[in-house]
C-alpha cells in the first residue's frame, strides 16, 4: 500500500512539472510569435492606437474642462445665492436690535410716552439728539450742579 502511494505520488509530481513546462514553453512561443509580428505588422498598428489614444485624452480633457466650468458656474449662484441670505437676514436682525433700542430709550427717557402720538415722538426724539450732541464733561458738569442745586 505504502508502495503504491509512493508511485502515484511521483506520477502527479511528474505530470506538475510537465504541465508547468508546457506553460513555461507556451510563454517563450508567445514571446517569439509577438516579437515576429512586432517586427513585421506593428509599427502600423501601434500608430493608429496613439492616434486613438490622442483622440480619446483630447475628448475627456475637454469633457472633464466643461465639468469644472460648469461646477465653477453652479458654486457662484450658490454663494450669490448665500450671500444675498444672509445680507437679509443681518438686516432683519439689525432693524430688530434698532427697534429694540429706540423702545428702551423710549422707557428709559423721563415723562415718556409709549404711544403713536407724533408729539410724544419728537419729544423723546429731541431729548435723544440733545443728549447725544451734548460732550460727557458738560453732562456731567450739569448733573453734578443740578444735584446740588436740589
């Protein structure tokens, strides 16, 4: 039995190493055949791949170029589109911070008035301008005497 396995063993080692020749020989062929070929019918054929290379890189130049042209085209509307948001929004906010400190002043002014009256507006709108237009030293001078004088 040993013996017999011993047999078929070497048997399937030989056929491996045939069948590995026959590849290794089917390559050396190969080689030869395209070397012959090369020499004799290539030259023409491997300039009419360069050209349809050359025609082929051209194309997707310029497809990939109008890709990017058109990319190029879409991210400025959207940043156009952006921009113009928030310059919206950001006015929006500053007209509320604009309302928003109008009423404070409007409650923090003395005898004011939280109506529609446009009377009561130009009082308060006065005192705002007088307020403001007046330099801090003399405001504070006046306070300073006006406390006094009480």
């Amino acid at each position: 039995m040993l013996n017999t396995f011993q047999h078929q063993t070497a048997r399937v080692g030989d056929t491996v190493l045939a069948a590995s020749r026959q590849v290794w020989l089917a390559g050396l062929g190969a080689a030869a055949v395209t070397r012959d070929w090369a020499e004799r019918e290539a030259s023409g054929v491997f300039r009419t791949l360069v050209e349809e290379g050359t025609a082929v890189e051209s194309r997707a130049i310029r497809f990939v170029g109008d890709q990017v042209e058109s990319s190029v085209a879409k991210a400025n509307a959207v940043w156009k589109s952006t921009r113009s948001t928030v310059e919206t929004v950001v006015r929006a906010y500053a007209d509320t911070a604009t309302a928003l400190v109008r009423h404070s002043l409007l409650k923090s002014t003395p005898g004011h008035a939280l109506s529609d009256k446009p009377a009561a507006r130009k009082r308060v709108a006065q005192r705002a301008r007088k307020a403001l237009s007046t330099p801090v030293a003399k405001r504070s001078k006046r306070s300073v005497s006006a406390k006094a004088k009480r």
